[in-house]
C-alpha cells in the first residue's frame, strides 16, 4: 500500500493521511532506526561525530517529522480512527526512545566522542548535543541494572499511553456537555457576538436556537456576561468537573485512578534514576538548580501577591452587595461581578474592544510589528495542503529576503480540537550538505470564530494569546542552529522556553503598537484615545486575582511531584487544598475538581513545571524593559534580541543568552511593576 507518511518531503500532505497509514509508517521506521544503530554501532570502532552522532541527529528528526502531522491530526481534527492509530503507536514509540536512551553501547560510544581527540574542535551546537544526550542517557536509566531498566522502559510506556488517556477523558467530557436554549431570554446579558456564535453552533449542529458548549469562547461569554445565575452555575458546574467524578457526566470520563498512577509511575521512575523524587528529575532539564529555589520563588512572589489579591476580591464582593444585593458571592459569581466593577471603574469590557480587533487588523499589525523589530516579512499563500478549510499558511523572509521559515495558523475553537493554544514543530531546521530544511511551525488557537458575514472579532484577551503563541512560533522559526535537536525550541531549558513567547505580549499594551493591530473592523477607525487610557488603566485590574491563581497551580503542580509518597498516595485533592489555603482568595466548591483537567501537567510537558511561566515571565519582563528604555520599535534592540535570544535555539544555557542581551543577570522589578504589585 502507498503510505504518504513514508514519501513525502518538505510540507506534510494532511488531505492524503488516513489512519490505517499511520502505524504501519511508524512500525517501519522504528525498525529502520533499529537497524541503522546497529549498524553504527557495528561499522565502527571509533566514534566520530560524522559517523554517529550526525546519522543519529538525521534518524531522530526523520522520524519526528513523520510523527508530527499524526500528533498534531490527532489535536486538532480528531477522529475515532485517528486516535486508536495514534494510541497504538505511543507505546511503540516510548518502548524506542527508552531503548535508545538504555543503550550502553551507545552511551559509551558518545562518551567516547566527549572525551575524543575530535570534541574540542566540534562548534558550540555540537558540543551541546553531545552534553545534552550524556544527560539524557542518564536520565533515561543507561547506568542501570538490567532487571531496573526494564522496569523503567515498561514504566514510560505506561506514562505515555496514561499522559494519551488523560486527555481524550477531557476531550469527551468536554465535547459531551451541550445546553440547547429554544428562549433567547436565558441569555440575557450575554453581548450579541456571543449570541450569534451560540446561534451558529446551533445551526451547525443541525438544531434551532441557540446551543452553548464548553469550549473557551462559548465558556468565558456565559460566566463573564450571562445575568442567569442559574445558567452561570451551571455551565461553571460541567466545566469544573471534566474529566472527573463530579458533574454531570461524573464517573464516565474519571481521571482520578489516571492522575493516581501517572504520579506513582512518575515518582517510581525518578527513585530508579536516583533522585528523591520527580521534582527533583525534573529540574535535571531546567534553568532552577534545586527544589527549594523553586519553592522560594514561589513563595516570595505569594506573599508579595497574596494581600493584592485579597484586596481585589474584596472590592468585588463589596461591589456585589452594594450594587446587586448578593451576600455570597461563589466561584461563578466572581467573573461576572468582576466584569461589572470593572465597567463601573473604567467603563470598558472586552467586548466593547472586540470591534477594534478583527482578524484582519490584528495580524497585518502583528505582521508589521515584527517587521519594525526583526526585519521580517511575513507572507500568505495559498496553495498549501492543510487538515481544515479555515487554516492558513505563511512564509517568513529576512530583510535580506531569505526564506526564514512558514507557519500554518489554526485560530478558530471548533468540535474534535484539544482546547487551548500552543504552538508545535512541524519541521525543524536542520543542513544536510547544500540544502537547508526551513523551519515550520503550527500555530494552534481556539479563538472566537467568525460569525455570519463578519470576521472574526478577538477580544483583547485573544490577542494576547495569538501575540504569546507567535512568541513561541518566532523561537522555532527565527533559529540559525543547524542541529534539529538544539535548533528553535528544541534543547531550550523548560523555565526559559515561555521567555520569547511572554515577551510578544508586551507590545499588545503599547500605544504605538495597538495603532498597527486596532481598528474598527467596520469604519477603519484607530482605537480612540480614551478607550485605549481606560483600557490601560484596567490592565492590572483584578491582577492580583490572576498571579495567585498561577501560583495556586505552580504550587500544587511542584510540591504534588516533590512530596509525593507511595505509602500515603497520590493527595491530589489535599495538596490542592494545601496550595490554596496559601496563596488562593476564591475558595471555589467542594466539587470543583480543577486539577481532573491540568492537562499541562497530566498530559503535556509541564510535570513539576508550571512554575515556569511566573519564572520565565520575570526573563520577559526583564527583557521587554530594555525596550521600554530604548524604543518599542529599536531595531538595534530587536536585531540583539533576534541574534541573542530568538537564533541561538538550545545550543547555549539560556541565563548566558539573557545576559548578552541584557548585559546582566535577570531581576524582578519589572514583572512586579508590569503587575501592578509594588517591588
């Protein structure tokens, strides 16, 4: 049988990739690369960088790029099919890379290289990834005896299938709760873009009326806007419940025995390497060098926090009473109130901005504001393959026209997407000779769709998400490494890999930024002067609220992995309950089961990382001040910032990088002064 998976070169053929494609593509490629090792390790008896190390560079990224469409299918045009192929291949992939990573042969081969005749003339990249795969040969158990290495090869086959299984429970817990309106007037409160979408998801769904779902456009309007107590309660009441056994689907899609062994296999891996716990393997790979630095970090940035944000939920619970009789405010009360005050305080909403944001503007300004700072120029075209009618495909050229790299942009929530925003490597940069493989990358979102004949209008909010995920995408796309396992975001430390994408952010603030990326989508009028000074004067609003809400997760996240003990379980709900007794100002219900859908922990990359965002967002705010002193548009400080940051991928240690751009170690004061909470 033709296999696309197996023949295509360049950009992934989407319309072509049919399930029944995807394991026999992968079973194939997983026994080249066996014998290919073999081969290596066979031919040779000295090892070189152009004998091993490179062939391994090649086999890696070979069978990445082919696994990339599947995975990133599976996220966003999910299907039965598509996720039974994708399932049975996870183990098979794991069991590959542990075997790998438990070679001693090829342990030894590379150690041979590090302490080489060769290695001191390899370049900096090089060097890097020959450093990198001796961790990760450890990391992986290649010291360990034979009966402990199988259990930890079995171990990470388990976590893999169990980190998959997590997150179709909250997929299809998510897709399973609809509330189908026939009356408008439950709706009340609701802005009218938000009645239009729910109308469209009705129509869509072959109903009349209006039909309300838990996707984050569909969620955020109820609990924001919606008069209906009743309805707010409800719709909060499905969303907090997902994946778990409360709700009204409770029990169905249960994570909690999923989360329970995902923690025990975690914490059984880490002590069969060596360390205490999974915090403490965790930080193997990131710039924090111990537990306790994290937890100080922590629970500095939470006291420091903690008095704001109680202040904040105080002027909302008196704004409640005073305005609208409420005695006691619950959890789905809080946005909807808080909304309130906010239009009592400045007199704006996101979505009294949502006509000055549509799609168009925001990304020509987006465009053009990568084009001040870097040079680039950012171009459509339409003749790409893609996996839906409504995702779009650019190319990146330098000011001296080069093709940097392209981009496909998935904006719009829509049914069988993973919710959130992230950005993934379709192809990573990578020199074979002459030719060069340009980077790509997907940029994925669930932003508000366009409704009837209009675009698509963003909330403020949204185009903060797009400008973050962009961030992410400019790191991978803008790299000059040649070595796909340190190029882009590949390599980068866990802590420090948020830095360019929280960096983008800080230009949605600014007024000669907001100029390019605003303008009403139906006059062409600029973001008026007094809507853009209340808009400012609302940003820390509520900001105290926020930080410690990340802070109640990056605190249950790092002390659920580093306290964990096999005789007493798991705890999720008593360490949760720790984390916001410290730092949390809403107690929410005693239903409310928050960490059933943390998939960022349980599903993606951020084990005993969470805290990363508030750590890196000190690297961004640090970095933007440079701009704040300098220009918003400097390009002398964007080309450092390119050349320092954004082109050197994994290949250095990241606090290096910050220090040539910055020309001094990182400090504090502007992510506090950006917050609103006084250094």
């Amino acid at each position: 049988m033709s296999n696309p998976l197996l023949e295509f070169a360049g950009l992934p053929p989407f319309s072509k990739i049919q399930p029944a494609h995807v394991e026999p593509a992968i079973d194939c490629l997983l026994a080249e690369g066996r014998a290919l090792i073999e081969q290596l390790l066979t031919r040779h008896t000295v090892y070189t960088w152009d004998n091993l190390a490179q062939p391994l560079e090649d086999l890696r990224e070979h069978l990445d790029r082919v696994w990339s469409p599947v995975s990133h299918m599976n996220a966003v045009v999910n299907s039965d099919g598509l996720r039974r192929a994708y399932n049975a291949c996870l183990p098979k992939l794991s069991e590959f890379a542990t075997e790998l990573g438990q070679n001693e042969n090829l342990y030894r081969a590379f150690q041979s290289i590090a302490e080489g005749d060769e290695y001191p003339s390899l370049n900096v990249p090089q060097k890097k990834i020959i450093v990198n795969a001796l961790r990760d040969f450890r990391l992986s158990g290649v010291t360990l005896p034979s009966e402990k290495k199988a259990r930890f090869k079995a171990i990470q086959q388990q976590l893999a299938s169990l980190n998959a299984k997590f997150e179709e429970n909250l997929l299809d817990s998510t897709q399973a709760w609809r509330k189908h309106l026939a009356d408008e007037t439950i709706l009340a409160g609701l802005p009218e873009g938000a009645r239009a979408q729910a109308r469209q998801a009705a129509e869509q769904a072959g109903l009349e009326g209006w039909l309300l779902t838990l996707e984050a456009p569909s969620y955020v309007a109820v609990t924001t806007y919606a008069d209906d107590r009743e309805l707010r309660e409800e719709i909060y009441t499905a969303f907090v419940t997902r994946g778990s056994d409360q709700g009204p689907h409770g029990g169905r899609w249960d994570n909690t025995q999923v989360m329970e062994e995902i923690l025990a296999l975690r914490h059984e891996a880490a002590q069969l390497l060596g360390f205490a716990n999974h915090a403490e393997c965790s930080l193997a790979t990131k710039m924090a060098g111990n537990p306790q630095q994290v937890l100080d970090f922590l629970n500095d940035l939470a006291v420091r926090s903690k008095r704001v944000a109680e202040q904040d939920l105080a002027e909302v619970r008196s704004f409640a009473q005073a305005h609208y009789g409420i005695e006691d405010l619950q959890a789905w009360d809080v946005a909807y109130y808080g909304e309130k005050l906010r239009q009592h305080k400045y007199a704006i909403s996101q979505e009294e901005l949502k006509p000055y944001f549509p799609v168009w503007r925001v990304l020509e300004g987006l465009f053009t504001i990568v084009n001040r700072l870097y040079g680039l120029e950012i171009q459509e075209r339409k003749d790409v393959d893609t996996w839906h009618p409504q995702v779009r495909f650019f190319d990146i050229f330098d000011d001296s026209g080069e093709l940097r790299g392209q981009f496909y942009l998935d904006l719009y929530a829509r049914s069988n997407k993973r919710g959130g925003a992230w950005m993934a490597d379709c192809l990573s940069r990578k020199r074979q000779g002459s030719q060069l493989q340009i980077p790509v990358a997907y940029l994925t979102c669930n932003l508000t769709p366009p409704v009837d004949d209009k675009p698509a209008l963003f909330t403020h909010n949204e185009v903060i998400t797009l400008f973050h995920e962009f961030g992410h995408g400019l790191h991978h796309l803008l790299t000059k490494i040649d070595y796909p396992s340190v190029a882009g975001i590949s390599g980068v430390f866990w802590d420090a890999v948020e830095l360019p994408s929280q960096f983008m952010e800080n230009w949605c603030w600014q007024q000669e930024a907001l100029a390019l990326i605003a303008c009403h989508f139906e006059t062409h009028e600029p973001l008026p002067e007094k809507l853009f000074e209340r808009m400012l004067a609302a940003k820390n609003f509520l900001s105290g609220m926020m930080i410690v809400r990340q802070l109640e997760f990056a605190l249950f996240d790092f002390r659920l992995h580093l306290e964990y003990d096999p005789a007493k379980g798991a705890r999720v709900d008593e360490l949760l309950q720790e984390a916001r007794e410290q730092v949390a100002v809403v107690k929410p219900p005693s239903f409310n089961r928050f960490a059933h859908s943390f998939s960022h922990i349980f599903a993606g990359g951020y084990a005993a990382g969470y805290y990363s965002y508030k750590w890196a967002e000190v690297l961004s705010a640090d970095a933007f001040s440079r701009f704040e002193e300098e220009g918003i548009f400097d390009r002398q400080a964007g080309r450092a910032f390119m050349s320092s940051i954004l082109e050197q991928g994994g290949s250095r240690d990241p606090l290096e990088l910050f220090i040539e751009f910055r020309g001094r170690e990182p400090v504090i004061d502007a992510l506090l002064r950006h917050s609103g909470i006084a250094a």
